[in-house]
C-alpha cells in the first residue's frame, strides 16, 4: 500500500534482568500479596470509556516535558531530539503492573500517577481504552500503540502479570534464548521490524545472557496532510543550525490558511499542520536566538495556551523536508527523574516473578520524515481563497520544537527538537 504523507515511528524496550542471577531468592511476597495491594478494594470493572483515558492526557504531558528538560539538558544544542513521550510513559506504565513498595512508588510518582491520583487499575484501564481509540480510525491515518513481551525460555513470570499485561496493554508474548546472544537480539530486531514497517530494524544491539525479559514498546504512525504541499516549489535552501553552521535543505512551500499563534512576549511563532485523521503537527518556532529560553520556560501549560490562542491566517510557510532518526538510551535520565529502586538490587517487581528482578536497560529510538505527502496529494489540487491581507511568514530556517499530538485522546505522540534536519 502506497501511502503518502509523512510517518514517525518509535519502540522503546526495557530489558530485565536477573538482579541475582544464581539465588533464586524470594522477595517475600506471594503473588497473591502482590493482587491485593495493588488491585483490591477498589477494583473498578465499568467501562468509563473516553473519561478514563482523559485522564492519562495531563500526567502524561508533565512527564513529557520533564523528559525533554532532562534530555536537553544533557545534549548539545545541535543535536536533535525526538522521542515518543506516549511510548515512553505506557512502557512504563506497563512495567508499574508488576512493581512493588518504593519500585511502585517511584515509577508513579515519575509517571505522574502518584500521590493518590491514580491506582494502578485506573492506569491499565486508561491505557486499555487508549490503545483501543488511537487504533480506531484506519480509514485516514496509521496510527498503533503496541506492547510485547519477550521471555527467556526458562523464565516463569507470574500468570497474573500475563495476562494484564496482554488485557490491558495488548501485549502478547513470545520466547527468547537470552543465552543464545546474537540469535534473540535478532528474534527481537525483527519483531520490532515487523510492527513498524521496517522503520525501525536495529534498535537492539545487544543482550546479557541473564536478561530474562524484554518488555517492548511501539509506536507507529504514518500520516498524510490535508493540505499537501507542492513538489515543483520545493527548493534548496540554507538552514541555520546556530551561529556558525549552516546546512543545505530542501524547503517545501506552501501558502494557505494555517492555525497559528503569534506569542511575542514569549518569543515565539506556532502553527498546526493537520494529518487526515485526529491527529496534527504543532511546530513552535523560537525567534531567532531564543532557542534557549524557549526551552527553558516550556511545558504542558504553554501548549495549552498556544492551542487555545490559534487563530486562522494566511502564512507563507517554508518547512525543510527530512528525515530523523534518534536513538536515547533513557537510564540515566529515567534514575534523575526519580526512577531509581528499578535499576538496583533493591528493585521490586514481585508482581512479576518471585525471582529478583532489575530494570538492566531502558532504550528508546524514534524516526521521523517529512515530506510534501507523496503521490497520492500530487494528484488533487487545493485551491484556497486568500483573504487580502498580507500573510504571516513562517521560515523554518532555524531550529525548531515538534509535536505531534492526538486531538481525541489529548496525547502528545512524539515530540522533539529539531536542531539540524541533515543529521542522520
Ligand atoms: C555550531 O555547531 C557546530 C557543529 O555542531 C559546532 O562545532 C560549533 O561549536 C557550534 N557553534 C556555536 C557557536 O555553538
Ligand atoms: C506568554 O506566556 C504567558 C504564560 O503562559 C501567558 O500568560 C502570556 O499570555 C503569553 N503571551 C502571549 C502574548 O501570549
Ligand atoms: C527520507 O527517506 C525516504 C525513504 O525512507 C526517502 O524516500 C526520502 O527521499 C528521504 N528524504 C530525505 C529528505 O532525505
Ligand atoms: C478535536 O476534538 C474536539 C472535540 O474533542 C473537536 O471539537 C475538534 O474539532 C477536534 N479538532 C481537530 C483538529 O480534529
């Protein structure tokens, strides 16, 4: 199937591994102890459908961007960032599933879910219906949040977390020999492969023999404009990657009526450009040399305002064509946030095995492309009345922020920071 437009993929995969690998000490807990502290009273079974996944929508933003300022923080202004924030937070939570004690505590209160907000049975509820929402609309956009489990053929993890992970988070499970290296980094390259249409082909590049499961998230979308832009005025033009260093960009153009937000006590420009579907691109363009401060000050609230300050304009708008693809390795990130107990020895995920188990590894890798929207678009023409008034110009010649955000869910998909659109 030939589609057009542009998509973005992720997977994120968190490798447990046998914290001692040659005791196979018990924690203390039985997995019934397990139930009852984190599903018993007040188990709730109503279906409250799109209210309870409502609820994911301003926890998942916060953590979002306490991911981005960790991110940022530690990376070069040229390099780029982008990462699923969704992809992230549901690996995450699904993880939770089988935490206990300070594990469990620290994993929400990262999360967002703490302090009494949610349960852990709000949480697996709200992603149940989540996954179900953002696979709803097939019609006009690709859009797939998915979860697996690979286990070392020896390893018996408790029924329970089984099966909640495969009701709740659609998880479904195969067997890996973890002894056999280069065979099971190979199982799981090409399962992830598979679920986003070879975008992602070599996330893992290598196993400890004692790993004894790999909890695999993905997020996969594809997505065409409703408003394409023209391949004949795509041009090469210079990209300012900071003061010293400029690149060579193909620029597409496209003028049009466009939602956007001109925000000059915050230095900044922003636009939506809408997928077919429920899904849309917010890009925020800093003034220039602002990069910094924009970073400095934005989160979930400023969204918020710059979505409910849009207003219809006419912009000439120049948005470079590229093509991502970025790789984090979230450990150290994950432990400055607070997710600490899960990499030691002192974890607790008695809810999945009464084997000693540690978080051994946290990686995440997302790729995206921009394009005009490719051939299905060059065929039908869009003509759009102007207005006589002189349109806002819009140059992403400079680096930029990148949201991709579901409007039914409230999620942000993907987001990043594009510094250089050339870099690999
Ligand atoms: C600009 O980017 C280049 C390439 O990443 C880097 O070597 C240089 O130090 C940067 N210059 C400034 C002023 O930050
Ligand atoms: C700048 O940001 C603040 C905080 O969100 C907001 O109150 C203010 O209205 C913004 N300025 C403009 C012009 O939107
Ligand atoms: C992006 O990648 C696709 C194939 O995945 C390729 O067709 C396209 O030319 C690339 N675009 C740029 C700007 O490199
Ligand atoms: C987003 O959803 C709201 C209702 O939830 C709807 O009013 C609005 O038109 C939608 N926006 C887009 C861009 O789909």
């Amino acid at each position: 199937m030939e589609m057009t437009g542009r998509f973005v993929i992720l997977a994120s995969l968190l490798a447990l591994a046998l914290a001692a690998p040659h005791d196979g000490d018990h924690m203390g807990h039985t997995p019934e102890h397990f139930h009852h502290m984190h599903h018993g009273p007040e188990e709730i079974h109503s279906h409250q459908g799109e209210d309870i996944c409502l609820k994911l929508s301003a926890p998942n933003a916060k953590f979002a961007f306490a991911l981005y300022k960790s991110m940022s923080a530690k990376l070069a202004a040229t390099k780029n960032i982008f990462y699923s924030p969704l992809g992230i937070s549901s690996a995450l939570s699904m993880l939770s599933v089988g935490a206990g004690g300070d594990t469990h505590s620290q994993l929400f209160a990262s999360l967002g879910y703490g302090a009494g907000k949610l349960t852990q049975m709000q949480v697996d509820q709200a992603y149940e219906h989540l996954i179900h929402m953002l696979s709803h609309d097939k019609e006009t956009q690709q859009l797939e949040l998915g979860n697996a489990m690979a286990l070392a053929s020896d390893f018996k993890p408790v029924d329970k977390f089984v099966s909640d992970i495969k009701h709740y988070y659609g998880g479904e499970s195969f067997n890996v020999d973890f002894t056999k290296s280069a065979e099971a980094v190979a199982t799981i390259n090409e399962f992830i492969a598979k679920k986003t249409m070879d975008k992602i082909k070599d996330q893992v590049k290598e196993l400890d023999a004692d790993t004894a499961m790999v909890l695999i998230n993905y997020v996969f979308f594809r997505g065409a404009w409703v408003d394409p832009f023209e391949t004949t005025r795509t041009d090469k033009s210079d990209f300012q990657v900071n003061e010293t260093t400029k690149v060579t960009v193909d620029m597409m153009k496209r003028t049009g009526r466009f939602d956007v937000y001109q925000d000059q006590d915050n230095h900044t420009l922003v636009i939506m450009l809408p997928y077919k579907g429920s899904t849309s691109m917010m890009i925020v363009l800093p003034d220039e040399g602002k990069m910094k401060e924009v970073e400095a000050y934005i989160s979930s609230d400023y969204i918020r305002h710059w979505h409910d300050s849009l207003f219809r304009s006419s912009v000439d708008l120049f948005l470079p064509k590229f093509n991502i693809s970025v790789e984090s390795s979230l450990d150290a990130i994950l432990k400055e946030m607070g997710i600490i107990n899960a990499f030691g020895d002192t974890a607790d995920f008695s809810g999945i095995s009464e084997t000693k188990l540690k978080v051994s590894k946290v990686s995440h890798k997302a790729v995206l492309s921009v394009d005009e929207k490719g051939t299905e678009a060059a065929a039908a023409t869009t003509i759009q009345i102007m207005p006589m008034s002189l349109p806002i110009t819009m140059e992403l010649n400079r680096p930029f922020l990148v949201f991709i955000v579901e409007n039914t869910t409230k999620s942000i998909l993907f987001m990043g920071r594009i510094s250089d659109p050339t870099a690999a």
